[in-house]
C-alpha cells in the first residue's frame, strides 16, 4: 500500500507495528489452539501446514517462476519414504533424516528442472506428471521400501539416539507444535527467497525468459533452482506427512494428490506468499471436513435424502460434497481471478478504509 | 511373441487414445486449455446413453443420437458457463476451473448412478472374430475403432480445409484478436469447439466403456493417457496425435508383453525422453518465441 | 525494532513451552451410555474405490435390525457410517473424528489395507475395538492386536485352498496367475506359490496389474502364450471384465478361477455380459439367494428397510464382518465394557451366522481360514463345488 523507500523497508519482515501487532496474535492464537480447539481438529491442522509448507513451495514454482509442475506428490513420497526410511534403517536423528530426504528430494527437482529448461506449457505438465507416477511406480517395486504393501514409520523421536537422548513425540499436539514451527520457519523462509536476489530473478522468467536471460539471469541455474527449492519444500512437508500419518503407501501420492496440490496453489493465487497458505488450508478443509456426512445434518440431511430418492441414488449421496468443491473452485476463478489471494486483499482494503 | 496380435491390439487400443485424444486437441488448439474435464464430460454422456438404453429401452441408434445431441449440448454449456465467464483468467486458472467441472460431474454422475459399476455394450457380437492373417485375430470392437476413428479423422480433414468454421476455428486459432477484427465470432468458434469435442470424446468414451466398464471413475486413467498421447504427437496437429496415440498403444503393448510391471508407466517414460530431444512433440514444428 | 522483535520472539518461545507443557491429550469419551452404544465404520463411499462401500451400508442394515428389535439389553446401536475416499490421510481423520467427538465402542468393517493399517495403532492405543475388518491384510491379525479381531480369511490360505482345487480336482497343471499390484494381490499369489511348492510345480506365468489399467490386451497375449489352462485371478471387478472380455476377443478361454472378492455372480455376470459363467471363486459367505434362515431373515430386512440398495455379496458380506459384535454384545449383558466384549469375543468358537466359522481365543484373532469353492453357472446362478475348506498350509495355526 505504502511506498518502500529502501530495499531494507523491503525485506523487513513486519512493515509496521500494525503488521507485527497482528502477526504476533496469529502466533500467539497458533501456539494455544490445542488449549481450546477439540483434539480431532489437531490431526486436521497438521494435515493443513503440511499442505501449507508444501503449497508455498509449490508456489515459488508455478507462481513466481512460472512453471508447472503435476509430479509434487512425488517429491512429497521421496520426503516421506525419505524420512522413515534414514530413520528406521539407518538410525539417523530425526532432524538430519528429514533434511537428508528433502535434498534428495531437491535432487530429484533439480532432474525434473533439467527438461524444463525447454519445455513449456502442457508438455511440462506431462513431464512431471510422468515423473510423478515413475517414483510411485519405482518405489512400489521395491522391497526395501515395503513396496505395495506400504511402511509403517518408526516413532518420532526428536532426541539423537547415538548420544541416549530420546523425546519421542506421541500425540497430534506434541507432533502440531513441531510441525507448526516448521512450517512458520519455512514460510518465512520462502518470504525471504522471494525478496531475494534469487527470488527476482524467478519473477523475472516469469514474466518473460527471454528477456530475463538478456539482462543476465541464468536460466539454467534459476530455473532448476526453482524446482530444487520447491522440492525441497515438498520434501519436507512429505517428511512430516510421514509422522503425520503413521503408515502410508506409494498409493497415497497418487496422480491426483499432485493435481490437488496444483489446485491449492491457483485457487490459493499465485505467486504470493498469502496465497499458498489461503489456498493450502481452503481446499483441504474442503476435502477433509466440508459438507460430510451430509445425511447427518439436522433438517439439511433430511432433505438431501429426499432429494436423492426422488431423483438420485442415496447411496450416492456423499458425491454431493465433491460436486459443491467444484463450484466452489470454479466459483473462486471467475469472481476473484487471484484466488483467494485476492478475497484477501478485498477485506483487507474494506478494512483500511472503512467506513468509506 | 505373438506380433501380429500384439500390433492389432496395441493399434486398436492406440487409436482409442488417438480419438479421445483428438478431443483433447480440438479444445487445447481453440483456447489453448487442456480440459482436464474430458475424460469426465465423456463418462457423463456415456452415463447418459446408458441410461437411456437401460431406463428407457430405447434401440441402440436412438439413444446414439440423442447422447450425441447431448454431449454435444454439455461441452457448450460448460463453456458457457464455467469457462466464459472468468474475467482475464490465467491459463491455470482455467485449468482448474476444468478441474472444478471434472469434479462436479463426477459427483454429479455417482449422486445419479451410483459407484457399482455398470454394463454397457455397443451392439457388436463379441464372439465374432475374424483371422485375415495368421495369428492376428481382429474383433469387432477393434473394426469399429478402426473405422470410427478414420471417418472422424476425414471429416475433420474435410471440416478445417474446406468449410468456412473450420477456416473460422483455425484463425481464431492462430491469432484471436485479429480474427475477431475479420469478424469472426471467436466465442461462437469456442461453443462449437467444445461441442464438438464433447461430441468425439463421447464416442470414444463409449468404446472405452464398452471395454471395459462404466462407473463414474472410469474415464480418469484413459484421459491421461490421451492427454499423454496429444502431447507426445503435439497437441497442434490432428493426423499427429493420432499416430502419438496408435504409437502409445504399440509402446505400451509390446513393452508390456516382457515386462507387465512397468506397463503402466513405460509410456510416459517414452514420452519424457521424446520431449527431451523433440521439446513440442513429435510432429508440431518447435515453435521459437519472438520477443 | 530489533529489540522488540527479539522480545516477541521470546515471549513467544516461552509461551509455546508453556503450551506444550500443560496441554494432554484428555481421553477420548466412552463410547456408550445408559441407552446407545456407538458402532462406527468407515468406508469409500465416493471416489474410484466407491464400488465398496456397500459394506459399510450392509452393516447398516444388521444394525437396523437389531435396534428394531428392541436394541441389545436395553441399549440401542447408534451407527456411524464415515467416506474416507480409500485415502489413508481421511480414514484417520474421520477415525480421529468420531471417536475423539462422538465416543465410538467399537469400529466394525473398513474396506482396504493401507486405511486399516493407519488406524490400526491408534485403535489400539485408545482401547477401541475393532472386528471384522474388510479386508485380509496378515498385518491385521499377525502380531495379535488384542483389539482387533479380523474375519475376513486370508488372501494367502484362500489362493493355497483354489490351487489346490485346481490341482486335485481339475487335474490341471499349468496354472497362470493375474493379480493385482498391491498387498490383496500379493497376499494372494504368496498363498498360490506356497501350494504349488508342495506339488513341487511353478507357475506358467506370473503377471501384475494396476488396479486403474485400462487394456490388459498384453498381458492376457502372455499368458495365452504361456499356455495356462487355469488362470487365476486376484483383482477387482473392472480389471477382471476387462481381462474376460480381452480373452475373449484373442480366442484364450482357459479356466478362470478367482478370488472371493468377486464372487458377487449376479454384478460380475452382468458387467461381463454373461462372460462370467463358469468361472470358479472362492466364497466366504451365503449366497444371496441361500434358503438359510438368517439369510432368508436379512433378505427381507433388506427388501424392506433399504430397497434402493441390490442385494449382493459386498452388502451381505457388511453383515458378516458387523455380527460377531453384536453377538458378543448379547453374551456380555447390561454390564458393558471393552474388557468383557473382549474376554466374550475371545471365547468365540466355530461360530457361525452366514459367514465363515469363527473361532477366536487370547493368542488368535484370525477368525477363519475357511472359504467355499463356487462356480457361477447359467443366469448367474451359484453352483457350491467345495463345501467350507480350511487350508492345511496354514503355518498361522500351528
């Protein structure tokens, strides 16, 4: 809103005391929902910030640099795989077993990057979609990862067993505040990159790779870079799905997981921090919670039931949710083309100017 | 290793990818989007011919022809009314917005139908078979996508070289703006665009259905590998994307005969590396931006 | 600023000590009262895998009964019926959801392996039961979960049993197998192997397929090409048609033999176009149209309570995995708790309703072994080969 007179106005992290007084209750509320919110809303959460970390990533890509990419579940099962795997084979400490994974991970992104340096559009997309089901394939062919049967993970010990130190994490909430100063890390951490060299040198293939390589960008580094950094991002969330979950199998990062996570990006708008975030906790509320059990809910459900045997199936009842996440997504693009990025900035500037 | 069977089949399989995929490229060369709700505009018309064959009774060509009517009639109001009204949308916006329709019609179809899975035939005797050549036994089914396949593929010869809409499609193709100061009605070419490549996927739909099964998810696998094929043959040229698709059932076929674990994949992995040396595909003219 | 960043920061830092500190996870509520117990399952009901979640309706309809029929000692079954997509990630939410929010006694049912498996730990750890899961995965039963009491018999003993049907009565000797890639096919070709050893005989072709594959025309041209008279099948409805109506079309009509997960004739007849008649499977429960006096009782249940839903062996098969629950209910009386339920399921010996016979006790909580060998004949019709089998190759029993 206000002009930046210096690049260190730029590159602050709270603009004003307005912005650090907000930013500091969001915290604070972050750090004490377990003391109010009901325990089954936790797993929800950490399913929610794992997608967070894993949309803001996912959009350093598809938002700042412009590319796309429809194999993220498949860094996100290198992360997980990743994970249990260092830890349950080879003892690794937890901390290190999830970073190791995550730059396997953004090894892999750097391959993908490869081909992207000269290809566009959908046949990218059809790259990474390519890769995405070879890692799932892959991994479900081999033994050592439980193949198709799936891997159960080993106990989320934050402690370095080497040294005796052991503090597992057992519960959803203990596992939330792990997860939450992760992902708050790494959010920052991506708002950074963005207002970094680095980060401009994204937007700038953006907005046009040609005219970025002619002012000196080097497309080949920044471009896989980009990939490698939202693998990164992936793989770490993937890490922390892993824990999340308990036992997964190469079926749980299937192709739609990666068009899911796509959809929470544009839905979310792209190319902002805002948006990855919005876009990750909207559309997994929609999958998780939204308009479930719908035969359950008092008057509603009643009539949904007799709705269906007039003119549907009951037993096709729960369809009813998918089809109202279609419209809502559609709904979404049409009247706010930035996303709920965009929804947000709205309420925002009611807010500023009101009451005019 | 039985080739001449397996070249049959991978070829029949292959041009059902090619004729859905054709639908696929219909729609990507007039608004430059993949319709990620092709595969589900498919099974919903096939839905409906079901419907009308089981609930109805009707023969077979009627309910055809008004299935046809009605894909047709859903690719335009889907257009109509998801896509037309995003102001200045992104490409990916519009993708989801494909992806949001996918959605619906999938609950919308087993809200109505159920997730059982449903049979449907096209009026083919299965059991005849034919054998011109040794070891190469050809059925029904494979004659009809033969011939289905070649009949659309000259009409839409016929349609976008000789009759005024197709010129119409082709140069709103190539330049949207300049078409619509020649007067063309751009938003009319994308209605009919949508309408007809509802009308192909449809058909193809059917195939696959008649193949296999019919249930609400049925089309999402075939859809992928279309959309694989289109970009392998590259998603510009028609002829190209059906030989991408007659290439991938042949791929697929043959590596699958050694190696079934990797069949499922063995395409796309053939496809990464075609587009690694050909970036646009197999017979589009890589196309060098200007600045 | 700096300063004051660095205090908030530390503010912060302590506050969420402080958080981590006095938060514990309370106990979940107890999952009955006075008048209700809660009974939950969870299941696809949208989704590709939806075609099984009739299940957790036909456990729907086993429930309806019993509360019809004045409930059990003055309790009546609240029944909670959950989607979770067949995605793990939802199967633990909607768990999480209902026990931590509605208070569930027990879980019956829950289509698939990999769902049931992110569950499983975390039933056991809050004390809730869990029977009849509907799905053999060996990981249910072995090591023995106390809570978790499985029905379904195992892919593996069931592919022992039909081989050695094969063997011995269809004297046939080179048998192929199609299954699917994952932890139901895999269980299943473990258990076809491990017979064929005994006759010291391998298979004449082995083959994988994806539960979404489209065209299996390759595969079907091997195993065509192997030679296999039998060709066994573990797979789900739409790979199965398409592999019959594949067969077909190439002139290979070899004996099909499959597992019981597509004993259901009537659909499989249907979807196959009559295709499916005299393919052998195995079964593990009545068939829909058995004169048995519980099925004839269920059967008119269902015509009246749930006429909207077909009749067929998924449905059924709900009731089988959801009555040992209500049975045991029965046994424990007014005074209930998990511990009895357990000790009365774990007494549990040949018993029997219109499934399998199942017998429980403290270090078994396989429930059977035992399946039937069917042949679909004309129209659909059942055809009983081999009454209710147990397979000697079991180690899990000795």
């Amino acid at each position: 809103m206000d002009m930046k007179r210096d690049y260190y106005e730029d590159i602050q992290l709270f603009k004003s005391n307005v912005v650090l007084f907000w930013s500091a209750v969001l915290l604070l509320a972050l750090f004490t929902i377990p003391l109010y919110a009901p325990n089954y809303y936790i797993y929800l959460l950490n399913i929610i910030m794992v997608h967070v970390i894993l949309a803001v990533g996912l959009n350093i890509l598809v938002g700042s640099t412009g590319q796309i990419s429809l194999g993220h579940a498949g860094f996100f099962a290198i992360g997980a795989y990743g994970t249990a795997f260092l830890m349950s084979m080879f003892q690794v400490p937890f901390v290190f077993a999830i970073f190791i994974a995550a730059f396997i991970a953004a090894f892999f992104g750097f391959i993908l990057g490869l081909p992207a340096l000269r290809l566009e559009g959908p046949y990218l997309a059809i790259v990474s979609l390519g890769f995405g089901l070879t890692i799932m394939h892959i991994i479900g062919g081999m033994d050592v990862f439980g193949g198709r049967m799936g891997i159960k993970v080993p106990p989320l010990d934050l402690g370095i067993k080497q040294l005796g130190i052991s503090w597992v994490l057992k519960t959803d909430i203990q596992k939330y505040y792990l997860i939450l100063i992760m992902t708050i890390l790494l959010v920052v951490g991506a708002r950074n990159i963005l207002k970094t060299r680095v980060g401009r040198s994204f937007v700038a293939i953006r907005d046009s790779d040609i005219a970025a390589e002619v002012i000196g960008v080097n497309l080949t580094i920044y471009k896989t870079l980009a990939f490698a950094v939202s693998a990164f991002y992936a793989g770490i969330a993937g890490g922390l799905f892993g824990f999340v979950l308990g036992f997964f199998d190469p079926f749980t990062f299937n192709m739609i997981l990666s068009v899911i996570f796509l959809v929470m990006v544009v839905v979310g708008g792209l190319g902002t921090i805002q948006g990855g975030i919005l876009g990750a906790i909207l559309i997994t509320y929609l999958q998780y919670d939204f308009l479930k059990n719908i035969a359950e809910v008092p008057y509603l459900g009643a009539l949904m039931v007799a709705i269906s045997k007039q003119w549907f199936t009951t037993v096709g009842l729960e369809n009813f949710s998918s089809m109202a996440i279609g419209l809502i997504m559609i709904g979404i693009i049409i009247f706010e083309p930035l996303g709920m990025f965009g929804v947000w900035i709205r309420m925002k500037k009611y807010w500023m100017t009101w009451p005019f | 290793m039985p080739v001449g069977q397996l070249l049959v089949e991978g070829l029949a399989i292959g041009a059902c990818y090619g004729l859905f995929a054709t639908a696929v490229v219909i729609i990507y060369k007039t608004s430059e989007v993949v319709n990620f709700a092709q595969g589900e505009m498919a099974m919903f018309s096939s839905f409906v011919a079901f419907h009308i064959l089981s609930v109805y009774q009707l023969p077979f060509w009627a309910a055809f022809v008004i299935t046809m009517i009605f894909s047709i009639l859903l690719g335009i109001l889907i257009e109509y009314f998801f896509l037309r009204p995003a102001k200045h949308p992104s490409i990916l916006g519009l993708i989801v917005i494909t992806l949001g329709a996918e959605m619906f019609l999938m609950g919308l179809a087993g809200w109505k139908w159920g997730a059982e899975q449903k049979f449907f035939s096209l009026p083919l005797d299965p059991s005849l078979t034919y054998e011109p050549v040794k070891g190469m036994i050809i059925n029904n089914w494979a004659i009809a996508v033969f011939a289905v396949t070649t009949c659309i593929m000259l009409l839409l010869y016929v349609f976008f070289k000789y009759t005024r809409l197709g010129v119409a499609m082709r140069a709103t193709q190539q330049n949207k703006h300049a078409a619509k100061i020649m007067g063309i009605r751009t938003e009319r070419v994308l209605s009919f665009a949508w309408g007809s490549s509802s009308l192909i996927g449809a058909i193809a739909g059917m195939f696959f259905a008649s193949r296999a099964t019919l249930d609400p998810a049925f089309m999402m696998e075939p859809f992928l590998r279309a959309f694989a094929a289109a970009v392998l043959g590259g998603l510009m040229s028609i002829p190209g994307v059906i030989i991408g698709g007659g290439l991938m059932g042949l791929i697929e076929n043959f590596f699958g005969y050694y190696w079934p674990q990797w069949k499922p994949i063995i395409a796309f992995i053939v496809i990464i590396l075609v587009l690694c040396l050909r970036p646009s595909g197999l017979f589009t003219k890589h196309f060098v931006k200007k600045v | 600023m700096k300063f004051r960043n660095k205090a908030l920061f530390s503010f912060i830092a302590v506050l969420a000590v402080l958080s981590i500190a006095s938060v514990t996870q309370a106990a979940p509520p107890v999952g009955f009262d006075d008048n209700e117990i809660r009974i939950g399952q969870w299941g696809p009901q949208t989704g590709p895998a939806a075609p099984w979640g009739s299940v957790a309706r036909g456990s729907k309809l086993l429930f309806d009964i019993v509360n019809e029929e004045g409930g059990i000692h003055g309790r009546k079954i609240k029944y909670f019926i959950r989607d979770d997509m067949y995605n793990p990630a939802q199967t633990a939410a909607v768990v999480k959801e209902l026990v931590e929010r509605q208070g569930i006694f027990a879980f019956v049912g829950g289509v698939g392996s990999a769902t049931g498996m992110a569950v499983k730990d975390y039933l056991a750890a809050n004390k809730i039961l869990w029977i009849g899961p509907a799905a053999a995965d060996k990981d249910f039963a072995f090591p023995v979960d106390p809570y978790l009491f499985a029905v379904y018999p195992l892919y593996k003993d069931e592919g022992s049993i039909l081989t050695k049907y094969i063997v011995d009565k269809l004297k046939m000797k080179k048998i192929g197998i199609l299954y699917q890639n994952d932890a139901y096919g895999k269980d299943g070709l473990e258990g076809v192997k491990d017979r064929l050893a005994t006759y010291k005989m391998s298979l004449v072709a082995e083959i994988p397929v994806e539960p979404t594959e489209k065209d299996l025309a390759s595969q079907i041209l091997r195993l065509k090409n192997s030679g296999a008279e039998a060709v066994l099948m573990y797979l789900t409805p739409t790979p199965a048609v398409i592999a019959l109506k594949t067969a077909a079309t190439v002139g290979f009509k070899p004996q099909w033999v499959s597992s019981n997960t597509l004993s259901d004739y009537p659909l499989m007849f249907k979807i196959t176009g009559g295709l499916w008649e005299g393919v052998i499977t195995g079964a593990f429960g009545e068939i829909p149209d058995s004169m048995n006096p519980l099925m004839v009782k269920y059967r008119e249940a269902a015509k009246r309570l749930t006429p909207e839903e077909r009749w067929g062996i998924f449905y059924s098969a709900g009731i089988v995995f959801a009555d040992p629950i209500v049975e045991a209910l029965k046994k424990v009386g007014r005074n209930l708790s998990t511990e009895a339920v357990m000790k009365a399921l774990n007494s549990f010996k040949n018993y029997q309703t219109i499934g399998p016979k199942i017998t429980w006790t403290e270090k078994q909580h396989q429930g059977t072994d035992s399946v039937l060998i069917q042949k679909c004949g004309p129209g659909a019709s059942y055809i009983t080969l081999q009454d209710w089998t147990t397979n000697d190759l079991a180690t899990w029993k000795k």
